[in-house]
C-alpha cells in the first residue's frame, strides 16, 4: 500500500476509534465540560508542581496569549491556580487544584476502561502488535 492510499484509510479510520472508544467513557471531556486542550494543559501540569506559564505555552506548542487564555478558563472552573514568581513578579506560575486532579484522574481511568472494553475483543498477540507500532509513531512524531 503505498503512503498515499495509507493517509486516506487513516484519515477515515482514525476520528471513527476515536469516537468508538468515547462511547464507553463518561468524563468531562466527552460530556463536552472540558476542551481536548484543556485536558492536555491539566495532563501537562498534574506532571509538576507548578509550571511557568512561558514553558506550559511551549509544552502544549501554543502561543503565550493563548496558554493564558486557556489557564484563565481552567482557574474559573477551579481545575487551577495561579500564582506570581516570589522573586521576579512578571513570572506567572500556574498549578493544578486538588479538584483538577481527580478530573485528570478521572479522565485517564476512563480512557484506561474504554479502551479495555473496545480492544477486550482483539486478541493479546494483535494487541501486543498494535501497541508496538503505535509506540513507533509516537516516538517518531515526539523527536
């Protein structure tokens, strides 16, 4: 199969998994109460203890108006929390609430039983090979 006619297979294949596999889940991502960007903001800063709003601009490949934006939307539903630098006051800090938490948690146990459920169907040998490749993708588009 050539590159061409794989993009195109994929291209249709790949919105459908996604949506066959949140048919199983029901978090504030699929219940429409959070934006995937918000969910990978909440992933990237449940990763630290606080996190400078210049480096989670970078981390989520966004601009800083818009990493703001998105953090002043996550503080207003209480997933987060802002905070000045102690020692440079133009340094905005920005960390994820208790609350935030046991939604990032919620969310990635979710995901975690949907995929069971959807891929409980295929056996462990095509399991085991379709998470190797995809661990080859993700390596190739994280470099």
């Amino acid at each position: 199969m050539d590159i061409q006619q794989f993009s195109q297979r994929m291209t249709g294949l790949l919105p459908r998994l996604v949506r066959g596999i949140a048919r199983y889940e029901h978090s504030h991502l699929t219940q429409g109460k959070m934006t995937l960007p918000q969910l990978w903001a909440l992933e990237c800063l449940s990763r630290q203890d606080e996190c400078a709003m210049n480096k989670l601009a970078r981390q989520l490949g966004v601009s800083k108006p818009a990493a703001t934006g998105l953090a002043t939307r996550m503080i207003h539903q209480g997933w987060a929390r802002r905070t000045r630098d102690r020692k440079d006051r133009r340094i905005v800090r920005v960390n994820i609430t208790a609350k935030g938490q046991r939604i990032i948690r919620n969310v990635w146990d979710q995901k975690r039983k949907a995929i069971a459920q959807v891929f409980g169907s295929i056996s462990p040998k095509d399991r085991a090979e379709y998470l190797s490749i995809l661990e080859k993708v993700v390596q190739s588009v994280s470099q």
